[in-house]
C-alpha cells in the first residue's frame, strides 16, 4: 500500500506540476490525519501517565515542541518517528506506537504453521537454541547452535535495519530483532520456506529448505487488543533428579499446569529450575501466584504506584509448595514480568539467577487503538520491589553470570542449566 502511495505522489509530482491545489489538498489530508493521532497519543498520555508530575518534564512543552513540526512532515514515516521521538522524551520503556508501517517489521500474521525452530539471540546473532525433534527443521540437519543468517529470503542484517527504523525502545531492540526473524517463519501448515544458517561462525552457510507443520502446542487466550498467540511450557526432570520448567508467556492458563507441575515434585528432587529466558512477560500479578508456589509465608513482593493510588504485590504461600533449592534462567529478552519474578527471588534470597542481564524494561503497560490504524502501548504505572528497587532502567543482574554457548548447544548442551544444576548439587 505504502509503494502504491509514493507511485501516485511521484506521478501527481512530475504530471500535474501546474495542479498545484491538489497537492497542496492532499499535503492538508495528511496532515489532518498526523493531528488527529497526535492528539490522540499526547492526551491519552497526559491523561494517565502514572506520574502525574511527569518527573519534572513539562509535557504539554513537549507536545508544543512535537506539534509545531507535523506541518514540515510529508511522509507517514517521518510523522511515526516524530511519534517515538516524542515518547522517548519521557525515558521509560512500554511507551511505542505501532504504525501501520511498523507492518513491514511484522507482516505475517499466525496462520498454525509450526516451524520446529525455538531462536534466542547471543551477542546480536540469532542463534538456534532448540528444535523440535521430528519437525521438519530435525529431518533436515539443522542443529541448535546454528546461526541463522536469512529467512524466507530476508536476511538478518536486514531485518536490524527494520528494527532501527522501526524506532522500538533501544533496550528491547533484541527481542523485536527476534520477533522479527521469527514473523519469517510464519505461514500455513504445508508452507515452504528457505533458511540460511552457518553451523558455526567460521564455516561457510548452508541453505536449507523446511516445510511447516500443523501447530499442535498451547495457544494464549485473547486479551485486550492482544490475540491469541503460541506458547511453548516444558516441565521434565533433568539428570541428578532436578526438576525443570520453561514457560514462554506469563499468560493465565498456563497457572495451573505450572501449579499442577510444581505441586507434583516429590522429596526425591534435589532442585527446582525455572527457565524465563526469552520471555517478554505477560500478567503481572502472575509472578505473585508462581512465588506462593515456593515459600511458607506470606509477604510483600513490590508496588506498583498507579496515577491514582497504588497495587501491591502480595505474595499468599499455596499448600504443596516447593521449598527445595531454586534457580532462575533469565536472558537478555526476559522482560517485565519476567524481570519483576527474577528480582523478587533475588531480592529475597529465594532463588539464585542464572544468564545474563535482563533489559530493565519493567513497567506495566496496556494497548489502545488510535485512529488510521495505530495503536500506543503505555505504561500505566511505575514498579518497585519491597526494598524501593526500581527495575525500570537497570534490569536484574544474574547472581551467576552464564552466557549461552552456541558451541554447548552443537554438542546436545545447554550451558546455563547446567551451571544452575551444579549449583543445586552443591546446595544437597
């Protein structure tokens, strides 16, 4: 749509130079347009900015400032990236504007097709972290610990360049990297789709075509202007009798297979590991429910100071909790509530945090639908743990600071479990 648009304004440039009342008609439509979303996302944010004081900034100066440029504007993207400049002014995450371009980093929509391929990204490289055995990924030789270099013809140095334009909150930049990539491997079941990957960083890449399959996992339920979407749980025990989950969203029904899960583990596990790498977050109040699964008494895990007023964050002991040793995986893409669990049972001594550091994009947020196709995610409060630790900005730093090996991960590895194993060994 964008290309037919810049056609017709080139043709209406070179052909009816002399018409120039068109112009300057359609040059006013446009710009009536970027007023009516303006409007819509500087009220909507003076409005309900959780802090009404706005830290000191003068908002409606900022909005003046911002304003007074939509005249000099003539294409949609210069008018999007005036957007998120305006938001960047306040310096918290949970503040973007999808735009209908923001189309072009996201283009396919979820048809059930199931790639096999579970991505995480290591030092800016997308790395292959797992793949479902008998997917068609497997059949065909692709191992975790691979590098993916393009997808469905479109590579990853190409899809940075997306991000950046797109203007996404920089300490977030990795996960809409990956969301990006794996927007590629989307279609309907049956789909083909062709992958570049490098087994190692010094090799030489290889081309592989897979095909995707009927998706068979859980999906989320709809939420708010957030449709449904695949999530992935996995719960086994490890080797040394340590038990291990993973959850990929903090989404409401998942709870009780994780309850059910937990409440399963007998006195014979020396250990608990749960796994929020690569987790965006979900439910806040969810990380309160998962940590009454793990102690005895009750207590305050943090606040989150509203507009008006505040929430807190209490944490009620469930009967068949798990009091053994407990480790925490956390990435670079485990985010909000991901960040608030993770520093809660760092906080408190609960657990021990394993991987890297976590964006510090913690702030509860919701979507709104603006007119002409946009939407703003806004933060609607502030958040801090019971000791006035603010997550926002900084992120949880790991206890135990454990990369991901690709090498490991060519080997059948995972090197970040086996660090938190290690530890719960040690702990028995």
């Amino acid at each position: 749509m964008l290309v037919v648009f810049q056609i017709l304004r080139n043709w209406v440039r070179i052909v009816l130079m002399g018409s120039s009342c068109l112009g300057i008609a359609m040059h006013l439509r446009a710009n009536s347009n970027y007023e009516t979303v303006f409007d819509a996302v500087w009220g909507d944010i003076a409005q309900s900015y959780y802090d009404p004081d706005f830290d000191g900034k003068d908002w409606r100066s900022i909005g003046e400032k911002y304003r007074n440029r939509l005249g000099t504007l003539d294409e949609r993207e210069d008018f999007d990236a005036l957007l998120s400049e305006m938001l960047g002014e306040l310096g918290d995450s949970h503040f973007s504007i999808i735009s209908p371009s923001f189309n072009e980093l996201m283009p396919n929509p979820w048809q059930r097709g199931d790639s096999g391929i579970t991505l995480t990204i290591v030092g800016n490289r997308p790395i292959i972290h797992r793949v479902r055995p008998e997917s068609s990924a497997a059949l065909n030789g692709i191992e975790p610990g691979y590098e993916l270099v393009s997808a469905d013809s479109m590579t990853v140095q190409g899809l940075g360049s997306l991000v950046d334009e797109a203007d996404v909150f920089d300490r977030t930049a990795p996960y809409y990297l990956l969301k990006a990539i794996e927007n590629r491997l989307y279609g309907p079941p049956g789909r083909k789709i062709e992958l570049l990957v490098r087994p190692n960083r010094f090799s030489r890449t290889r081309s592989y075509t897979i095909e995707l399959q009927e998706y068979a996992g859980h999906m989320s339920l709809p939420l708010g202007n957030v449709g449904e979407s695949p999530i992935e749980i996995d719960k086994r025990i490890l080797k040394n009798d340590v038990a291990y989950i993973r959850f990929s969203l903090w989404v409401p029904n998942l709870m009780e297979e994780i309850r059910k899960y937990i409440k399963s583990i007998d006195e014979s596990v020396k250990g608990l590991i749960i796994d929020i790498r690569g987790n965006p977050g979900g439910i806040g109040l969810m990380a309160t429910g998962l940590a009454g699964m793990l102690v005895d008494d009750e207590y305050l895990m943090g606040t989150m100071r509203l507009r008006r007023g505040h929430l807190n964050y209490n944490v009620y002991p469930q009967k068949g909790a798990f009091l053994g040793p407990l480790a925490i995986l956390v990435d670079n893409n485990s985010i909000s509530t991901s960040e608030i669990f993770a520093a809660d049972m760092k906080e408190t001594g609960r657990g021990r945090v394993f991987g890297s550091r976590t964006p510090g994009a913690a702030l509860p947020s919701l979507f709104k639908r603006l007119p002409n196709r946009y939407f703003l995610q806004m933060a609607i409060a502030d958040y801090g743990t019971a000791n006035g630790t603010r997550i926002e900005g900084v992120g949880v730093d790991p206890d135990f600071k454990v990369e991901l090996s690709p090498a490991r991960l060519r080997q059948g590895r995972d090197n970040v479990i086996e660090a938190a194993q290690k530890w719960i060994l040690r702990q028995n």
